[in-house]
C-alpha cells in the first residue's frame, strides 16, 4: 500500500484512513500539525489513490481493516491512534474494536446509518463519481473557480470555497480512478451498526472520539451523531462547527486537536 510518513520516528503513531472515493491526501490541512510531534502514516488503501487493488482482498470494512492491521504489524507500529474519515472512520472503529488500535478518532464514520441513510450516502457519492467521469473537462474547469467550486462540492465540504484549486482537481482524480469504489459501495450493505453493535465492546476498553460536522450533507449530523451517541455512550463526541463530510479543509485547527486532544 501507498503510504505518505512524516513526523519524528520512534514517536507515538498515528495512521489516517481516507473515505471511499479518497485518498491520503484529504489529510494533507492537518498532516504538518500531527507530525509536529507525532509519527504520522498517511494512507491509500487498496484500489484507491496510488495503490492498486490487490487481487481477492475483501474490499469491505472488515477486509480492509485486516488488511490495515497487517499494514501496521508490517510498519512494526504498536497498537497506534488510527485516525479515519467516512469508511475511514468505520475501518478506524473495527481497528479499535479487535485491539490492533490503542486510542481512535472517527470523522463522519460509516456504519450508524439507516438503510434510507446509507442509500442516500452511496447514491450521492456515486452521482459525483458519474457526474465527474462523463463531464471531466467541465468539472475540471468549475473547480478551478469559487463559484464552481461551491456548486461542485457543497456536498462534501461545509466551506468548499476554501479548497485550493490543485486540490479540487486532485479530488475530483481520486474519485475518478478509485478502481476498488464499486466493490466498496456494494461493501456498505452489510455493514450497519445499528442493527449490530458490535463496536461496543471492544472500544469501551481504549479511548474513543467520534466527531461529526454540522454540515455533513453526506452522513447529516443530527440522526447520524445522536446513533452513535446512543451506540457508544463512553466514547468523546465533538460537534464540528461548520464542516462537511470531508472537514479538514475547513477547520484544520480544530480538526487537528481533535485529534491530539
């Protein structure tokens, strides 16, 4: 797998895990802040970024999340602060529920959906990735504008004017070329929290924050923070003012001590 390390070695770890359509570098507004004193691994999973898919792995998020665990084992890391975003989020939350992380933060996790709700959030995200695939000269050209950028991505980040016009289009690529996005999607169906919570268990026994923006039109705050409030009453749950699905643009400060703190 594609990895992006910064920070000082033999520091605590942290590992970030993207959404599905995403890749490592949607952390890129908050990586600098964690390596200040951290040992921070940004990473592409399987199918999506700079690593390609890798033949009969288990594109779910428990297949990904064996997947990271070796990843880890093979890093030499020891039960490090997984940090996810979106199916990021819900590969983060496995992680801490078998032991392989010691502390997780979850972005807009995956998993305490409706089946209403998860349909929604795969319906929208595979209209950007059609919309994005058949209009790509539009769509590159709009997001090289403010205007553009706002009609393009109010959907996923809560202020999408702030977005550099580089990382539109990086954006818009990742979503593209993510070979591994249909099997991922279909791996959403089974995977709903609500109707087995399995996550209580193990994460009751290592630190856990779940953070959701007030603007999240993917996963919307109020029904989706509320289910994991009620699923996992022990864990840290910070309300993010003004961000999206994807909010570390829009707030990195505030994204990045969430993490630390």
């Amino acid at each position: 797998m594609e990895i992006n390390r910064r920070g000082p070695a033999g520091a605590p770890a942290i590992v970030l895990l993207h959404g599905i359509g995403s890749r490592w570098q949607v952390f890129e507004p908050i990586l600098d802040r964690l390596a200040g004193a951290h040992d921070v691994v940004a990473v592409d999973l399987p199918g999506f970024g700079l690593s390609p898919a890798e033949p009969g792995l288990d594109l779910t998020v428990d297949g990904y999340a064996t997947r990271v665990a070796q990843l880890i084992t093979e890093l030499g890391l020891e039960r490090p602060h997984v940090v996810g975003n979106s199916m990021g989020g819900g590969i983060a939350l496995e992680l801490g529920r078998r032991g392989v992380a010691g502390q997780v933060t979850a972005f807009s996790p995956v998993g305490f959906w409706t089946p209403l709700e998860r349909r929604w959030a795969q319906g929208v995200i595979t209209a950007m990735r059609a919309i994005s695939t058949v209009a790509r000269p539009l769509v590159d050209l709009a997001s090289r504008t403010r205007v553009g950028r706002i009609a393009l991505f109010s959907l996923f980040f809560g202020k999408p004017w702030l977005i550099e016009p580089e990382d539109a289009l990086l954006a818009v690529d990742g979503l593209i070329r993510a070979t591994a996005f249909p099997q991922a999607r279909a791996g959403f169906n089974a995977y709903d929290l609500r109707a087995a919570p399995r996550p209580a268990d193990g994460l009751a026994r290592i630190p856990v924050t779940i953070a959701w923006g007030s603007r999240d039109a993917i996963l919307p705050a109020r029904r989706q923070s509320a289910a994991a409030r009620k699923l996992l009453p022990g864990a840290r749950h910070v309300p993010l003012p003004g961000c999206g699905h994807l909010p570390f643009s829009d707030n990195p400060a505030l994204c990045a001590s969430t993490v630390l703190g």
